[in-house]
C-alpha cells in the first residue's frame, strides 16, 4: 500500500512536509473542551484516540493532522476556536496553531489511523471536517477522513484511488448536489464511488451527515447513491 502511495508522491506531486513527534503536543491541555463532548457529542476514547488538545491561551480545540502513511508524526495543528462570538470579533474559526505551514490538500487527515480498518472494509469516508471523522468513529465507522473543505485536490484524488476501495463522499448538507456529482464523475473513472445525500430534509442547512445522530446517519449511508 505504502509503496503506491510513494509512487504517486515522486511521480506526481512535490510533498515536502515538516514533521513533528507528538512532544509537540505537551504544551496543550489533555483535558477535552466542553463543546466536543456536550455540543459535538464526541466521547473520551475517540478524543484520545486522534490526540485532539485544547489551548487555553487561544481557547481553540487543537486538532494534530497526521501524515498520511505515519500516526506518529505530525504535519500539521488545527485550531478551532470556542468562543460563541468568533465572527463578530473578526476572529477565524480556524487557525494554524504553532505558525506551522500545512497544506491541507496534500494529506487526509484520519487517514494515518484508520487505514487499517479501510482496507478491511474495502470503503473510504470522506467527509469536510475532523469531528465528523471522529463521530463515524463513535458510530461504529473508523474508515473516515477529512479534507478540511469541499474540495479534493489533484493528490487528494490520486491517494484515494490508490486504495482501491469503495470511495464514499459525505459532504455537508449546503454543498450542491452538482458540484458532488463532478466529484464523484472524476473518482468513478477508476473506483467504485457513492454519494451521501439528504433528500428527506433530515439535517440542517449547514449539518454533516453525522450531526442529526446514529439512526439517521445510518439511513443516509444506507440509502447513499
């Protein structure tokens, strides 16, 4: 697996990243933030598990993006902040903690930890953002990963082909169904694909498909086309 991955990072992208051991993480708080188990429902074990952090100076939810083909080194540091008021305050939802420079569309992020559990099930989840990952987990789904938006790059497309596994897309309700089924079109060139789409109303405007709970998340993935 590993050597395809390689393959197709010298033949067809330049990923030079900055790795760091997990000693970068000491400085951030162990003790999970409120919002992930209260608001986002995320339990303990799965917290611990994606080493998730909390920065009381910058009061942000520290997310550690890890290299695609290594759990122990980390590429980049996700801050999301917790303060109710970010927008009127002119402060970002996410931060690049550390001044480190990542680029988000040369990973996926989750994939590092459940590559295992992917190739078993012979099935990827590809969600926008790290608590949705960590909410399939919950469910009984560890095969997700996040891109951090609604878009796949170039290198991001040629990972998950070189899987060779069924690629889901479970993108937030607001993306459009076009735009989804360009996605897919791409991807269905060469793998098995599928889309998760709400057509019953069952989420909000702007849910994942995991935000609404365990039953109707599994009706989605059910009836996912």
């Amino acid at each position: 697996f590993f050597k395809k991955i390689k393959k197709y990072h010298h033949d067809h992208d330049d990923v030079n990243f900055q790795c760091y051991d997990l000693s970068i993480l000491d400085k951030y708080s162990k003790m999970p933030h409120i919002d992930l188990i209260r608001k986002d429902g995320i339990l303990y074990d799965v917290i611990d598990k994606y080493h998730v952090r909390f920065d009381e100076r910058t009061d942000r939810i520290v997310f550690p993006h890890f290299k695609y083909d290594d759990k122990t080194k980390i590429v980049g540091l996700i801050g999301r902040t917790v303060i109710p008021a970010y927008k009127e305050l002119g402060i970002p939802k996410y931060f690049s903690m550390e001044g480190i420079k990542y680029e988000k569309s040369k990973n996926l992020y989750g994939l590092s930890h459940n590559i295992e559990n992917i190739r078993k099930r012979g099935q990827i989840i590809v969600f926008e953002a790290e608590k949705s990952v960590m909410k399939a987990d919950m469910f009984g789904y560890p095969i997700g990963v996040a891109v951090g938006c609604h878009e796949l790059s170039s290198f991001q497309k040629k990972l998950l082909i070189s899987l060779n596994v069924e690629i889901v897309i479970a993108f937030d309700k607001d993306v459009t169904l076009s735009h989804i089924q360009n996605i897919c079109n791409d991807l269905a060139k060469y793998r098995k694909v599928s889309y998760i789409y709400d057509k019953w109303g069952l989420l909000r405007e702007k849910d994942a498909a995991v935000d609404r709970g365990i039953k109707v998340w599994n009706y989605l993935y059910k009836y996912r086309v």
